[in-house]
C-alpha cells in the first residue's frame, strides 16, 4: 500500500508527522516543485519523501489536506 499527502501546509504536515511516527513511508507533494518542500519534509522525518505532484497521485491512498475559506477537508481515495 502507498500513501501520499497533497498539500504540505499545517495539516499535510501534521499528517506526515503521524505517518513518521510509525514509521510508514508517504510521498508529499505541493504545487511548487518537490524541492520546494524538501527541508521541511526532512525535517519531519526519513520516511516522508516529497514528490512531483503527478508522480504523488499514482499512490493507493491519497490525502489531500486543504485550507480553504475558513474549513479543513481531507479527502481519501483509495485506487
């Protein structure tokens, strides 16, 4: 099973905090390109990889972590 989170703000870090945590490898990925977010995604842990948003979507599972006037949704698909 592969996991990604689409946005990487507070709640798409605050996910990958989680999947660190237990040590499950997720991809991340935001507009900006992967390295954009590279630092941060480190810095959480080994196991949170950042990547091209057309390569995160291919995951089995998908979170997208999204702010948006003023309400939080997350979204997960399973392929």
């Amino acid at each position: 099973m592969s996991y990604a989170i689409i946005s990487f703000g507070n709640i798409g870090q605050a996910l990958a905090r989680a999947f660190a945590r237990k040590d499950i490898e997720v991809s991340v990925a935001t507009k900006p390109d992967p390295e954009s977010i590279a630092s941060a995604a480190a810095a959480i842990g080994a196991t949170v990889i950042p990547k091209r948003l057309e390569d995160a979507v291919k995951a089995d599972t998908i979170f997208l972590a999204d702010i948006s006037r003023n309400e939080m949704k997350i979204v997960v698909t399973a392929a």
